[in-house]
C-alpha cells in the first residue's frame, strides 16, 4: 500500500477526520537514521502524528513538533506539511527498551512522561503560531491530543501507531477525529466505543484495509464522505548542498580557514534526515574570499 493521506467529513456537521498510512515514510525514516525498534516505534507514531495535523491546516503551511521529555531517547523532532512531506529524528535513535507490561514497544518510557510538547503551526500567513504543553504519558497520540484539548481547544482523538518486526516496519499509519460544533455527547460516546471495538490501527491495515475502509469502519454509524482524493505523503526533507554552503557563511574566517588547512573540507550531517554534505578546501577557501556561491 502507497502512502497517503485523506480527509472526510460527515453529512450531520459533527466530526471531521483525516486518515493516514505512513508506512514507507516511517520505513525510510528507519533506514536513514538507523534506527532500533523502540526508536522506529516512537518516530513512527510522531511522524504520523505530524502528517494528521498538517492535514487540517493551510496548503502552504508547516507544523513542527518537539516531544522533549526526561526518557532516554532524548528530543524528537517532526516537521510536516499540508503538501505530504513529512521529516523527522530522534536525539539518540540506538536506544532500546524492553517491551512494556502490554506486550508492546515501550514508547513512552523512551520519551518520558515528564517534560513537554512544543507545537508551532504556521499557516503560511503572518506569524507562526507556538503551543507549549506538558506531556500526557510520552505515548506521542495521548500528548498530541492533550495539545488539541489545551491549546487548540477543540474536542479531539488521534489513534497513532506503528508495527515492525524483524522484518522490518509492516504497518503504519494513524487517524484524528475532530468534533465539529454541531456534535453530541452521543458523538463523543459513539466513537469511544468504535474505538474499544475495532483493535489497533495497524492492525486493519495488515488485514489489507484500505483508506475508505478503515474510514467506515472505525467510524461505523456516521455518514463519512471523503474531501478530495487521497495525497500521497512521504518522507523529503529541504536540506541541499547549496543550503550547507550558505551554513557555512556564518561562521568566523578563521573557523573556516582551520577546517580548509586541517581538514581539507567542511563535513556536516542534516539532523532530520541524515544526508551527509562535503564542501572541499577550494570552496571554502572561495568562501573567504566572498567568491564562494
């Protein structure tokens, strides 16, 4: 199954949801930053989460998240946009965790569930907006929601989850649901029960469950239309050689003259996606000499 993403909303004016599969980006994400299974299961879901919240935002803006919390893994960071892409990492991506005492990766003990979430969504229209929260469990769905709840102050439910194996990252993917002022607490009650009925999210994607399908059957008793077609998403990251270079502008001359005579080159790393860069000694000594470009 293709990446992708789609909206729907219902006939009543009661909720209004986007549904994602992440499954290849959150797989490419695992393969750039080498990631352990606690690392991939915790990105993973904070990517998705990421893509579901661009979603509901302007087509030329950009959210960021920043789970901070007093775990191991140390911060996570997610950037995602309305166009599909979606980057991310993790500060220390080699750690592991036993299985908690629900069989499952232990996402939550990796972030910690003290510390907090930092959310900036920019609509691409005057000045970025930034929400602080503190964090729920470290579980990345419940502290997302909580930031919804808190911040954004509309009733809210995202399902986000991630299933890897030994053989690699099988299901990804996740959803969010949020009420429209027309909503009931039969609309509250009649999702929270679809939700303790239908299993885990990845798990109707193994099944071999499409978008639309999963759509319906998660949310069984509301007349759910899509808007749109579904967009595919997948993992880009802005980085370039020509953005390093200019990096390097804004370091003093004599930094730049110690890497050119000691190291011959300037070596950098993109965090969010782990693309190496090189700028030979002839750049940097051009870069001196304000001829660099």
């Amino acid at each position: 199954m293709e990446d992708g993403i789609l909206r729907a909303i219902s006939t009543d004016g009661t909720i209004r949801a986007s549904i994602a599969t992440t499954t290849n980006l959150v797989a490419e994400a695992r393969r750039r930053h080498n990631l352990s299974y606690t690392a991939t299961a915790t990105l993973g879901r904070a990517l998705t989460g990421g893509a579901l919240l661009a979603s509901m935002g302007a087509k030329d803006g950009q959210v960021t998240l920043k789970f901070q919390g007093n775990g191991p893994l140390g911060k996570v960071m997610v950037d995602a946009s309305p166009k599909g892409t979606v980057r991310g990492f993790v500060e220390n991506p080699q750690i592991e965790l036993a299985l908690n005492s629900l069989g499952n990766f232990d996402v939550g003990g990796a972030i910690g569930s003290t510390g907090y979430l930092h959310v900036t969504m920019d609509s691409g229209i005057g000045m970025p907006c930034s929400s602080t929260v503190e964090l729920a469990s470290g579980e990345v769905g419940e502290d997302i929601n909580h930031f919804l709840v808190s911040s954004v102050q509309k009733g809210s439910l995202i399902i986000v989850g991630t299933h890897i194996t030994s053989r690699g990252v099988e299901a990804a993917g996740g959803l969010l649901v949020q009420l429209l002022p027309d909503h009931t607490e039969e609309t509250i009650c009649q999702i929270e029960n679809n939700i303790t009925t239908f299993g885990t999210f990845t798990f109707l994607m193994r099944r071999g469950m499409g978008l639309e399908d999963m759509l319906k059957r998660i949310l069984k008793g509301f007349d759910v239309h899509p808007i749109g077609e579904v967009k595919p998403l997948k993992f880009h990251c802005q980085c370039s050689p020509e953005r390093f270079f200019e990096a390097l502008k804004v370091l003093d001359q004599e930094e730049i003259i110690s890497m050119a005579e000691e190291e011959g080159q300037a070596e950098g790393r993109c965090q969010f996606c782990n693309e190496p860069y090189l700028v030979g000694k002839e750049r940097l000594l051009d870069l001196i000499q304000g001829s660099g470009s």
